[in-house]
C-alpha cells in the first residue's frame, strides 16, 4: 500500500511503529576501534611492514582525511583524521555497507566530530570499574562495608548510564540516522541454535549459506570473503598506481567491514539476545551485557570462558576478540602478498569498488554475483577466524539460556497514586488569601506502548492513557469568618472532600508539547525524517532538556510537557461548599459546583527497575503542578441568594506512584 494514501486514523500508528525499532549495535565506537588497534598493534613485523604499504597505498587519494598510520596511537579528544582502527567502529553503526563507509569516512562533514565523541566516550568509559551489577555483589558480613560496596556499585552504574546517554545524544546529533540504521534485522546478533548437537559445519551451513537470515557470522563472512577475492587481484594483476590505489582501499573497507561483524561476536549481548520480539531482544541483550556471560568457543568446547558486552568491555575481552582479528587480518594481507597459506583463487571479476550488500535494509544473505560464488575452497580460512568465535546459545524450547524483557513493547498496567498538594487559596474570592492542602488518592487502569531504555537507561519514549478515579480529603483552609468557621473537617474547608474521574495521557516531545502527534502525517511524506524527530524526542528532545540523569539512587527527569492529567469533578453530581456571606452577620451560603483540574508533572524520579519476563513494578516520585478551574457554579441556599463567582486555584504538589504493567 501507498503510505502516502493511508487513512488519518492510521497516522496514529506511526509514533508507536518508530519506536518498536530497536537499536541493534554491539560494542561501542571506542570499544571497536581498541580492539581492531590491538590486533594491528600485534601483527609480527613482515605483515605489520605489507599492512603499512598497503595503507599508505590506500589512503594517498584522501590525506586530509585519512591517517598516515593504519593504527593511530597518538590521536587525542580531537581526532583531525580517521586510521584503519577506527573502520570497524564506524561499519555497521555508522554506515551501511562499506561502499558507504568510504563515501562517509572520505567525504562527509560530521565523521571527524563522531570521532571526537567517540574519543571522549572512551575517556569516560575508562574511569569506571567494571565490576558485577549491585545486586550480584557478595556479601561480607560488615554492614557498613556491604552498603558501602553497594553505594560505590551504584554510583559505577550511574557514571555509566550517564556517559552512554551524553555520547548517544551526542553521536544522534552528528549522525541523524544512528538509532534506527541498524534496527530492521539480526545483523549484529548471532543466531542462535537449533539444537545442543548442533556441529560448527551445521552451524555454519545454518549461518553461511545464501538465504540464510542476516546475522553477525554471515555479515563477517560475506566481506571478509570481497576482501579476498580483491587481495588476489592485487596479488596477480599489474595495475597502475592509481587502479592500486582504489583496490588497496577498496580491499582494507571491505576486511575493516567485516571485522565489525567478527568482533559483535565477542559481546555477550549479541551472543545470548537473538531471538524473541523487540522487547525480549533488547532485555536480553541488556542484560547479559551487563552481567557477563559464560560462553565456550567452536575451538575449545571444552574450556569456556567469560564475555562482557557493550560499554562494559575489559582488558581481557579486547585480547580475546583481537585474536580472532588479527587470524583473520593475516588472511587478506597473505592472500594481497601472494604468499597466502589457504588455496585463494584468483577471481578476476572482484570489483574496483568498495562492496555495496547493504546489511541495514537486507533480512537474509544473498547469492554472490557470477564469477565470483565461492566453491568451498575459501572454507579453511573461514574456519580459522570462526573457530574462536563464542558458540551462541540454543533458541527456544529446552535449555535456551534465561530471557528478560526491558520495559518495551504494548502493556496494560494498574497504577496508583497518593499526593499532597499545597493550594493558593479557596475557589471564592475572599478565600484566596488562605493557603493550604490537599491529600488525595487515586486509582487508574492503563494502557500504551513501553519504549523507557529503547535507546539506552536514560531514554523515555514511553506513551500511555489511563482512566481512573480520585478522592480528595477536605482542604485545611476554612472557608471563612461565618458561624459555621467552628465545625472541624469537611464542614469548615474551603473545598470540601470531592471524588472525580480521571484521565491521563503521556507521550514525548521533539520542541513543544504533542507536537510528534500534530505533525505525524509527516510520517507517509517523509518518513526518514519523522523516524529521526521521534528518536531525538525519546533521547531528551531537540533542546535535551528531557534527558534522564542517573544518580547512584535512580534517575532524575525533566518531564514538564510529557505528560497531562486532567481530573472532572461532579460528573456524579454536583459538589458543594459553603461560600461566605454576601454581608457581614449573613449566613453562608450552600453552592453546588464542578470543575475540571488540569496538571503537568514537572520533575520525576525513578529508582532503577531490574529486568523482569513479561511483568515490571516501579515506584516513582513526580513534583508536579496545575489549575483547578470552575466549571459551573449555582447557589441552592438560601434560594433567592445571590450568585457567587468562583476562582481559578493554582496548585503545587508531590505524589508517590506504583506503576504496575503487563507486557503483550
């Protein structure tokens, strides 16, 4: 169907389909980059002296852009080029195929500030430990040592989640297509297995072969697989310096590519998060990434061993996956030497150009062009380079490693709220110079779409509406000077005890309130650049004013304009107060009234939720403020008495809130 001629009832359909993508990426820019500088940095003397010629050869065309040195030791926070090392880093994430990495790395205006994001992120992430998650740390019989370990956790996690989320936002800004390029397959993911008697050649057939569904071991070999064909070239053919040139570098984009894909495999996230939906995807992935995965390699079944993931990358996880790089690193340079010790036939049809397979939008392996189908002589290089790879865990049914869901996806939830408000006065006018307050309870059923941590810990995207009721105690001002002024509790307040309905909705923004739902028939006109506000609206917004700061406590938000509750008293009758008399020495007169209240909550703060299958509990706390404004006003005594003209109260107020969902 045409998008541009869907129906208006489908435009509200957009908000929830964007944000149901779910970024896909495996190890940080900074962490890919270390991990393809150590494998650089170890190649023995012969390859490291062929891979420099070879990139002094690549690189010649575009100096201003490209590093003299394929690894780059001495780059700062300002990196004024981009090495080899950095490749890996910006395949994938920042790029869709490696024709695309060459034409942004060589000529586009925002790589060098994503290098300088990546540059500082890598600072930041280097300050802190890492070490298991709070509630994994063993006890040591000293109270105050426990709580201090567990304070010191916390605060570890929260200058993590606080980095990610300043880079993240950062790197959206600089590349406007970072969160959602990589959320339409299982690219960077391994597949899982079939069944525990699964064989590596199984595996491989499974992962390998044309139509196979994309994953990070297909991605990795089909090109590493263009590397080699092109190094062959280069190894038999005469060709000009210029023709050198473009395959040299055609060939080092497409290994730099490759190796992304190989080094994905290494981050426990994508070795346990490949099936499910979204949610469970993303919860998995999260949660291993955090927690470390035990996990034995096709090479060694026998011992095993232990991986961290995404921003949580150890010493010991970068010599791991730097082994299997280098291994495959060796390959392409043999092979562009003519000295490989693997049968690398020479294929004549290898193009001049980078490879274009685009691993974003494609959901499962192609067929190589004529010329250019390997016959399974290519199968003992591919076997040395996967034989370290983890060995993925088993898919659904019998012995599938534990699932957790992250708060994403549709839900139906119970919340409940208690609250204090302090108010500006009474709704009469000779009221208004008594303050006072307010309780109240409420209860609300809800339903929407859970997208809190769809961008990372510190994102909110989420949408919701609830129905509800609501009682309110008597307020503590009175209502004046009159004889009644001497009767205690609701007889005396100056809004007595009342009960309404209640409504509330909650959706992000990228400028101003509501405005992704006023402009989402923008969505079938230009759908890119929707997808693109939406993102930023769930990462903090246009301005980041709504961006979410971790505490060693919980996280803190800014969330005036995310979210309205609007209260109707009297729907069930009307309510009534006492209102002073017209005349000093009168009686007081009866008033029936209803009004509508209008809130905004202001600021939010959350504890931090553990990951959960397909349920989650919160408490969270808002300060929030609004009006509560007249809506009808009639005097029923004395009968005859004159007409009262009632005020708008402006109200300040904080709630504690139990948020309880159940994911779909």
């Amino acid at each position: 169907m045409d998008r541009r001629r869907a129906s208006t009832p489908l435009l509200l359909l957009a908000l929830p389909v964007i944000f149901t993508s779910v970024p896909a990426d495996a190890w940080v820019y900074p962490e890919h980059r270390q991990i393809a500088l150590q494998a650089v940095l170890t190649l023995d003397a012969e390859r490291a002296e062929v891979f420099q010629q070879l990139w002094r050869e690549a690189s010649a065309a575009y100096g201003n852009r490209l590093c003299v040195e394929a690894a780059d030791t001495d780059q700062g926070l300002t990196p004024d080029c981009i090495d080899w090392a950095a490749l890996s880093a910006i395949a994938g994430d920042h790029s869709c195929s490696s024709l695309e990495m060459l034409e942004t790395v060589t000529r586009s205006d925002w790589i060098l500030q994503l290098a300088d994001v990546a540059a500082q992120l890598q600072v930041d992430l280097a300050r802190i430990p890492i070490e298991p998650p709070p509630d994994q740390l063993t006890q040591s019989g000293d109270l105050r040592d426990d709580v201090r370990r567990r304070f010191a956790a916390e605060s570890n996690r929260a200058d993590r989640v606080n980095a990610l989320r300043t880079a993240d936002t950062r790197m959206q800004r600089v590349d406007s297509e970072y969160a959602t390029r990589a959320a339409a397959n299982n690219a960077h993911f391994l597949l899982a297995r079939s069944t525990p008697t699964q064989t590596g050649i199984e595996y491989a057939d499974l992962t390998l072969t044309p139509g196979a569904e994309l994953n990070a071991i297909g991605v990795y070999s089909w090109y590493h697989l263009s590397a080699l064909q092109k190094a062959g070239r280069l190894a038999n053919e005469s060709l000009s310096r210029e023709a050198r040139s473009d395959l040299a570098r055609s060939m080092l984009f497409d290994e730099a590519f490759a190796l992304h894909f190989l080094e994905d495999a290494f981050a426990s996230g994508h070795v346990a998060g490949t099936w499910g939906d979204a949610s469970q995807r993303k919860g998995t992935h999260d949660f291993y990434n955090q927690n470390g995965l035990e996990a034995r390699t096709w090479a060694g079944q026998a011992d095993s061993i232990v991986l961290m993931g995404d921003a949580h990358m150890r010493w010991e996880d970068v010599e791991t996956a730097a082994d299997a790089v280098i291994k495959s690193l060796n390959q392409v340079l043999d092979a562009a030497a003519g000295r490989s010790t693997y049968d690398n036939p020479y294929r004549p049809a290898a193009g001049d150009a980078p490879d274009d397979f685009d691993v974003c939008r494609n959901t499962h392996l192609p067929h190589r062009q004529k010329g250019l189908t390997p016959d399974g002589e290519y199968l003992p290089a591919l076997t040395e380079t996967l034989e370290p790879t983890p060995i993925p865990g088993l898919g659904p049914g019998l012995g599938s490693m534990p699932r957790f869901r992250s708060e994403l996806g549709p839900f139906m939830g119970l919340s409940g709220m208690i609250d204090g408000r302090g108010i500006s006065g009474g709704f009469e006018q000779s009221q208004n110079q008594d303050s006072g307050t307010i309780g109240g309870l409420e209860i609300a059923l809800r339903g929407g779409l859970g997208l809190e941590g769809a961008l990372g810990d510190s994102s909110d995207g989420l949408l919701f509406t609830s129905l509800g009721f609501r009682t309110d105690s008597p307020s503590s001002n009175k209502f004046g000077d009159s004889r009644l002024g001497a009767f205690d509790g609701n007889l005396s307040a100056a809004i007595p005890a009342r009960s309404g309905l209640t409504f509330r909705v909650r959706m992000p923004y990228y400028v101003l309130p509501a405005d992704l739902l006023l402009l989402s028939p923008l969505y079938f006109l230009d759908p890119d650049a929707y997808t693109r506000m939406a993102v930023s609206s769930a990462n903090g917004g246009l301005l980041g004013l709504q961006q979410g700061v971790a505490t060693p406590f919980g996280r803190f938000q800014f969330v005036l304009g995310r979210e309205l509750g609007i209260t109707f008293y009297g729907l069930d009758g009307d309510d009534q107060l006492v209102a002073p008399a017209e005349a000093p020495g009168s009686t007081g007169r009866i008033v029936d009234f209803k009004s509508t209240a209008y809130e905004l909550p202001i600021l939010e703060f959350r504890p931090y939720r553990s990951f959960s299958r397909n349920q989650s509990s919160s408490i969270l706390f808002q300060l929030y403020g609004g009006v509560d404004v007249p809506r009808s006003a009639n005097v029923v005594i004395p009968e005859d008495g004159p007409p009262v003209d009632l005020d708008t109260i402006w109200f300040l107020g904080l709630r504690m809130a139990f948020d309880w969902r159940y994911y779909f």
